[in-house]
C-alpha cells in the first residue's frame, strides 16, 4: 500500500527550504522560475540540483549544457517569489530587481542572498519532475541578510546571523 499524492504533499509542505528564483537564457532573453527543491549534492566538484515541474512553461528553456543560475531570496524578497511563481510572461519577471551575468551568461539577480551559476550537466526524469544537475562555475554572495523560507504553505523571514 502506497501513499497518495496529496497525502506526501501535505507532509512535505512541512520540510522547509530556501526560496530560490532559477533562471536561464540571456539578459536580453531569460527565463526563470521560483523553486523551494534545491539541493547541495556534493562539494567536489561543487554540483547542486533543481526540480523543476514537467509541465512548467519554462521546462524546455532548461536543457543539457545550458546555464542556470540559482538565486537565494533574501527575507525582504517575497514579492520577486510571487512575481516567478506567476502567469507573468518571461521579460515581464525580470522587471522585478536588478540582473548581471557571471560565468555563464545566465541572469543573476544583484539583489539576491546567494548565486550560484551552473552549467546544466545532466537532467532526470521522475514522476512529474525534472531533476537538474548543475555543475556550478562561480558564485557571488552578497552583504550579510536574512534569508526567505517556505514552510507550512507559508514564507518565513529568517535573521542573517550574527558576526557575519
């Protein structure tokens, strides 16, 4: 006897993440999404991974060998959460804050707590979900600040720790 559906995400609504904004393509052609399913997978060589709904409108932006960038909300960014979780088209998203390149050429959010610019160097298929490898190739992270999570169906602000 197996769990249903609705059952596994009610209990996973209580595993609390990071907000993340995941974007790919170009500043003059992005693409990007609000994820909570992003994971440190190993420190060497630094890799992290992204799941990303099948069915997403931007699921075929992201592919092998193309960049992504994994931007880490910070407490007071709730708002750009909300603006990638949207309908909102794709330019209209990236009105939200300000955005440069590092390594890869993929948008990096300025404002953001933490980014890490991948390259996408392998993709699984499970269930209803891609899982995204990405091999990360620089990071930049910004002034010490609180960061956003979501737990319980509802975001949290967390304080930037102390001596930071």
């Amino acid at each position: 006897m197996g769990i249903d559906a609705l059952t596994f995400r009610n209990a996973m609504a209580r595993l609390g993440a990071a907000v993340n904004v995941v974007t790919t393509g170009t500043l003059e052609d992005p693409a990007g999404f609000t994820a909570s399913a992003v994971c440190s997978v190993t420190d060497t060589p630094p890799t992290v991974l992204v799941c990303l709904n099948r069915n997403s409108r931007v699921r075929d932006r992201f592919r092998v060998d193309a960049a992504m960038c994994i931007n880490v909300l910070a407490a007071d960014q709730q708002d750009i959460s909300g603006v990638f979780a949207s309908p909102l088209e794709q330019a209209e998203r990236f009105r939200s804050g300000h955005w440069d390149t590092l390594t890869t050429g993929a948008p990096v959010l300025n404002e953001a707590v933490l980014s890490l610019d991948c390259r996408i160097e392998r993709i699984v298929e499970v269930g209803t979900h891609s899982v995204m490898f990405g091999a990360v190739e620089s990071l930049r992270n910004s002034s010490p600040r609180g960061g956003l999570v979501y737990f319980n169906r509802s975001y949290h602000m967390l304080p930037h720790a102390p001596g930071e």
